[in-house]
C-alpha cells in the first residue's frame, strides 16, 4: 500500500531490528496498557513475534528516508460479518499530531473496504487519551466501552468503527 508520505508493507522476522529501533521510546507507549513494550523482550514477545505470526502486519515506511517509522495490523476477522479490526498501532513522536496516522489508518481502511470489509474496528485502551483522541481526527465513532482480554490481561477498552462508505 503506498501513500503520498508513507508506504505499508508486510512485517517480516528480519524487521526486527529496524522497528525496535523505531519502538524503544518510553513516550510512545506510556499511555499503552502495557507500557513496557519499549523493553526489548517485552517488544519482541509481547508485540513483534505475534504480528509476524498474524502474517497481517504492516511496517510504516517512511517514503523519503526509508526509515522505518510504526507499524499496525488487521486482527479479529470475522467473514460472516464482513468485519475486521485494525490496531497494535505505532509510530515514532516525530510523526504524532500530524497525517501519518490519518494516511495510515485510510491506506488500510481503503484496502480492507476493497476486499469487502463493511466494518472496520478499532479496540483503544480507556485511559490512552491520545489515542482516543486521533481516532476523532479520523472519523471514528465510539461505540461502546468494554473489556477485552489481551496477553492474559483483562483490559479496559473503548470501541470505534468505521463503516464503508455508501
């Protein structure tokens, strides 16, 4: 998938040094429910080895530098009801605030939507206010609150959706 600043494409093992790379800031995840994943082991067993096994995870690619700059996934696809959630969503502080995340979360909305996906979810932790908040920035709608169960932790959640597009 590429965009005008950004290119996904699939995550794979040799990855690993390049996003961690990207991943070892404290800030990014301190809003996270599991704060720690900026710790090398705690990346790699708790958020990197899965998304490569899920085999629908992305690595955000900076187009001008090549950098690796985030990642994000598909998860929870349920076919009978044309429904996926997109999330395990990062990305360096140098691309908060702006249309990084806008443009990532449409290059995957876009792609999801033309494999007929009616429904997209989007599973963010309650007190992670940042993230709430870029879910907004792209029109997502709050649904409702929950908890989901996540690497053996109980977790409070909100839900956003976007639908497709009539």
């Amino acid at each position: 998938m590429i965009g005008s600043t950004i290119s996904l494409r699939p995550l794979v093992a040799a990855d690993f040094d390049a996003l961690y790379a990207a991943a070892a800031d404290p800030l990014i995840w301190e809003q996270h429910p599991d704060p720690l994943r900026y710790e090398r082991e705690a990346f790699r067993s708790k958020f990197f080895d899965p998304a490569v096994a899920c085999k629908m995870a992305y690595v955000v690619v900076e187009n001008a530098t090549g950098q690796l700059i985030g990642s994000s996934r598909y998860y929870e696809h349920d076919e009978a009801k044309c429904e996926i959630a997109i999330g395990f969503t990062f990305l360096v502080r140098s691309h908060w605030g702006g249309s990084t995340n806008r443009e990532m979360k449409q290059l995957m909305l876009d792609h999801a939507f033309a494999t007929g996906i009616e429904r997209v979810w989007f599973h963010v932790g309650k007190s992670n206010m940042r993230s709430r908040k870029a879910m907004e920035k792209i029109g997502g709608q709050f649904s409702h609150e929950g908890i989901k169960e996540m690497g053996g932790m109980k977790i409070d959640y909100v839900f956003f959706k976007i639908n497709k597009p009539a």
